[in-house]
C-alpha cells in the first residue's frame, strides 16, 4: 500500500516551465546486483526497516558505515562486504562520493574508514531482489505491464548445458531484450516497488504512529541512486528542482518534509509518462522502415549486422555487429561516458577513450582494447575473446575461454558459468593512456589483476543462466598466464595521431618481477639472435635469400594469425 496522505506540508512550488522526462538509471541494475544469497531479503520491508535501524546505530554521526559494521550486520565476511561497499560506489550518481575515485591507496583506505551512506546501502539492498528482463518471448504483455517478478524459465532445463555463445545464438536470440526493453522494465520495477522504497527512507510522523510518513529534502535526493530528470540533448536536473516541492528551496532555509504519499503519486505519473514515451517509440519503431543502425536493436540480433554500428542514446554508446574487421574509436567520436559492445566476431576493436562504464556482451574470437573505465566493466557471455583494459572493477560473467590483460584497482568479479579463464598483468599503452586514467580516476600503482575473487555459479537476476532448483557452488576462477607466455600488445600509431602535453611512452602499471624478467629474456634473445645474423658471413645471394625467407614466414603468421585483415582495415581507414 502506499504511505499515508497526511502531511502538514503541501507544496506551494510550482514545477519547473519546460518539460522534463524521468528517466531510469541503469547502471544500479547493469553494474549493481551481486549474486550473494545474504543480500536478498524474501520480505525487504520488514527486513531492511530492522537493518536500516541497526546500522544507523553503528554509523558515524553523519550516517555512513564501513565494511566492518556490514559484516557484521548482515552476517557476510569481511571480503564480501568490502565487495558490497566497491560496487555501491561503483554505481551512486555522484563522482563526488568519497569511495567513487580515491586519490590515492592511503586515501581508498581512508575511503573504507568513512564507508557509505546508511539510505545508500538500503537502496542498494532494496533492488538485490530486481530479476532481469526474460526473453521476449516469456512476455505476451508490453514491458511496462509484464511481471517484473518472473518465474524461472522453461528454457532453463537445456541452456545451461550450452556454451555462453550459443546460448546467445539459440532459438531465443531473436527474443532477446533490446536497451529500450531492458529500461521499461527497469521502470516497471520501480513502479511496483515504489512504496516500499520511500517507506525506507521517509521518516513516521512524531506522535501520529508508522502509517503517516514524510520525506525532507535531503532523504528525497536518495532517490537520485535510481532516477533522474532530463530532456534530449540536455542536461539533468537535480532531483530536488525537478519535483513541485522542493524547486524554489532556499538552502538557508529548507524546504519542510512534506508526505511520502504526495512524492508516491508524482512520481507514479512521472513513471507512467516515461513508460508511455517507451510504448511510443516502441509503435512508431515497428511503423517504420527497418534501420540497420538503430541504436535499439536487441542485443541477440546485433550479430546478423555485417555494418560497423556506432550509435548511440541518452550518454551511452552502441558498437555492434563487428564482424571480421577492424575497429577505431577515439574519445572525441565517442557520445557520452558509458559503452555497450555488442555481438562482435573476428575483430580487433580499439576503444581509446575515458568511460564511466563499459558492457561487452557476446562477442567471440575478437580482441578488445578498451582506454581507462573509470567506474566499471562488465564482460559476459563471451568466447575466445583477448580484452586488455585498465578499469577501477572488473566483472565477468559466462564467459569461456577468455584472456584478461588488466590494470584494475579492485579485484576482478567472476560470476556464473565460466570455463579456461586466464588474467594477466596489463600489457599495452597509447599516447593518452595516463591522461584519460587520471580522468576517470584509476591508479596505476594498485593492480589487483592477480587476485580474482569468484562467486556463485547461479546468479539469483538471471534465471536463464542456470538450471531450475540446482544448489549453487563457486565459480570456477582464472589462472594466471604463464610469465614465459605473456607478450606485450603493440597498438598501432598511425591511428593515435598527435598528442599535445605529456603523452604515456610505456605501459603505466609495474610489471610483477616474473612477467617482467621473462619480457627481459625475450629482448636479450633477440638481441642474441641479431647479433649471431649481424656476425654471420653471407654473401649477397645468401641474404637475399635468408631476407625472401623470413618475409614469406612473418606473411605466413599474418595470414594465420588473422592480422593481414587488421592491416588492410586498418590502412583503409
């Protein structure tokens, strides 16, 4: 039910003139649920009202718990609950938060000691319960009205038997959900979960019982961790001067509380008007002549492209349907701070830019280069695929057979069903590398590449990722690559163009000791090697020959390789 209309405030600010859209934010739902069975509440209400009290008790006079305080109330270890703490941070709004880009490794440590906001972590909690949208097929309703509570999938008696790649490409890819899709389920939850989230953050009425419930300004921005207020092509609005009751607040003299009731019925139309854009877009979508380039295009479909898409909505780029080709993006051909990499197959990708968050979904046999991700990255149901990128986190999902060449500030994720996975110590660098670290706030000096922390191979969002009623176990974790195997990747400089100021001249993250006197043998052989050809005596035939020989071979590793395709792509560009 929702919260009691009884307030002795109304509001007496009208809304801003021009129209603004409520808009969901992902990154909560793509970059924030954890498969840890103690984070799900069967009944959140009663649940997370006891928690909140408890941890507002053990908080810090401003509100804020660390990890310690979250181990020990939600009764996870110390290692789990700094993973709550990573992620939260991961996904809050604000760059501003404390534990979003520390400066250094003595402040992250200082991070932790100040830790999260209480609201915060109860939001957080509160959308562990969220289930991901199911294939279309499961849905015979449009988004906005299906079950935002789905029953596990008939699909999952024989899809967990597949690889990653062909559960992607099964008979339900064309089923798969598109980005619009994805977003109108994610405002359906919030519709149908909207009283309970302001019952946990309002505060009950002084003298008039727990039905009456208002929400002062400050409590009312918490919500900013899953909507926000914008129109295309222009900036957000801050929560509290796009709703009727705070617009005009004097910030010497705050707005008064005002009933959680009145915010739930806004926002339920605000919900409802964004959901109905969605449904018109959706129908005028279907009118319209097929596009090949639409930025809307279900991920399982993506791969049929034999284009190179690069679109892109609401701040987040598309890169799709790659297909045995090469690709270049740099950040000025970049809109916005996020990046969906989508079905791509038999490539080379370079992504060169400074992100906020990156998803690389069903890609095989391709590798990736992706700049500096400052907040997080998320790799999933992917094959073969090589990604080499410095990131502040790391997740990987139901992948098989993959190489990770990372410099990551906290240690990777790994979740579901994963097989041959290998992690190895960052292994490249471009001119701008260091700039656009230093932009989204990634250090290089802490490198946590080598320390993989796994966890559960069923993921409770996703019930197509497992079978129906099998008990969970760990996920199988990487292994490290061998130092002797371990090679630099060079990125070609006729595509990074000129650099003004300082530019990064070697790769910015140490090597460990192992990695880096096996890449000191490697150069000493070959500086062997030219040496003994250098002093060997041949006559003018005979190196001739010798220089016809070693041509014929390296064309013969370029063919094999796979990397003629990425000359020829790459010169034409």
């Amino acid at each position: 039910m929702p919260p009691t209309v009884d307030s002795p405030t109304t509001p007496t600010t009208t809304p801003p003139n021009h129209p603004i859209t409520l808009q969901i934010r992902r990154e909560p739902f793509e970059h924030g649920l954890l498969p840890l069975p103690k984070l799900i509440f069967t009944d959140p209400i009663s649940s997370l009202s006891s928690l909140k009290s408890t941890l507002l008790l053990l908080s810090t006079p401003s509100h804020r718990v660390n990890s310690p305080v979250l181990a020990e109330s939600l009764n996870i270890s110390l290692d789990h609950a700094r993973l709550v703490l990573d992620t939260l941070a991961a996904v809050l709004p604000s760059d501003s938060h404390p534990l979003a880009v520390p400066a250094s490794p003595s402040a992250a440590a200082a991070d932790d000691d100040a830790g999260v906001g209480v609201l915060d972590v109860v939001m957080f909690l509160y959308i562990q319960n969220y289930k991901r949208l199911l294939p279309r097929s499961h849905h015979k309703d449009s988004p906005a009205v299906a079950d935002v509570w789905p029953s596990t999938s008939a699909f999952d008696g024989y899809l967990s038997a597949l690889s990653p790649l062909q559960l992607v490409r099964s008979n339900s890819r064309k089923f798969m959900p598109s980005q619009t899709d994805e977003e109108a389920h994610q405002l359906s939850y919030l519709q149908k979960h909207l009283a309970n989230i302001l019952t946990l953050l309002a505060d009950p009425v002084e003298g008039e019982g727990d039905d009456t419930l208002l929400l002062s300004m400050e409590r009312f921005e918490h919500l900013g961790f899953l909507i926000q207020f914008g129109e295309k092509g222009a900036d957000l609005v801050p929560l509290s001067q796009a709703s009727p009751f705070f617009a005009n607040s004097d910030p010497d003299m705050p707005a008064a509380p005002v009933s959680a009731a009145q915010v739930h019925d806004w926002l339920l139309e605000k919900i409802a008007d964004a959901l109905e854009k969605i449904a018109e877009k959706a129908t005028a979508k279907e009118d319209a002549p097929s596009n090949g380039s639409d930025q809307d295009v279900a991920m399982a479909d993506a791969n049929t492209m034999s284009t190179k898409a690069l679109t892109s909505t609401r701040g987040l780029t598309f890169i799709e349907g790659i297909s045995k080709s090469s690709f270049v993006k740099k950040a000025a051909e970049l809109k916005g701070s996020s990046l969906k990499m989508l079905n791509c197959h038999e490539s080379v990708i370079y992504v060169l830019a400074p992100l906020k968050y990156a998803t690389i979904y069903g890609c095989s046999d391709t590798t990736i280069v992706l700049g500096a991700v400052g907040k997080a990255l998320r790799v999933e149901h992917c094959e073969r695929v090589h990604i080499i990128v410095a990131a502040k986190r790391v997740c990987i999902a139901n992948c098989r057979e993959c190489v990770f060449y990372l410099g990551v500030n906290q240690r990777p994720l790994i979740v579901g069903d994963n097989h041959k996975l290998q992690v190895a110590p960052y292994n490249t660098f471009y001119p701008e590398l260091e700039e656009h670290m230093n932009q989204v706030g990634i250090e290089p000096t802490t490198n946590k590449w080598s320390e993989p922390l796994p966890l559960g191979v069923i993921d409770p969002h996703d019930s197509l990722s497992h079978p129906a009623g099998v008990s969970d176990v760990q996920a199988e974790t990487a292994v490290l690559v061998n130092p002797d195997q371990f090679t630099n990747f060079l990125i070609p400089n006729w595509f990074t163009g000129e650099v003004p100021g300082p530019t990064t001249k070697d790769n910015p993250f140490p090597l460990p000791e192992a990695y880096m006197a096996s890449q000191q043998k490697k150069h000493s052989n070959l500086g062997e090697v030219k040496q003994i050809l250098q002093e060997t005596p041949l006559d003018e035939a005979k190196k001739r020959e010798l220089s016809s020989a070693i041509h014929v071979l390296f064309k013969d590793w370029l063919y094999a390789s796979g990397n003629i395709r990425q000359l020829y792509c790459l010169q034409g560009d």
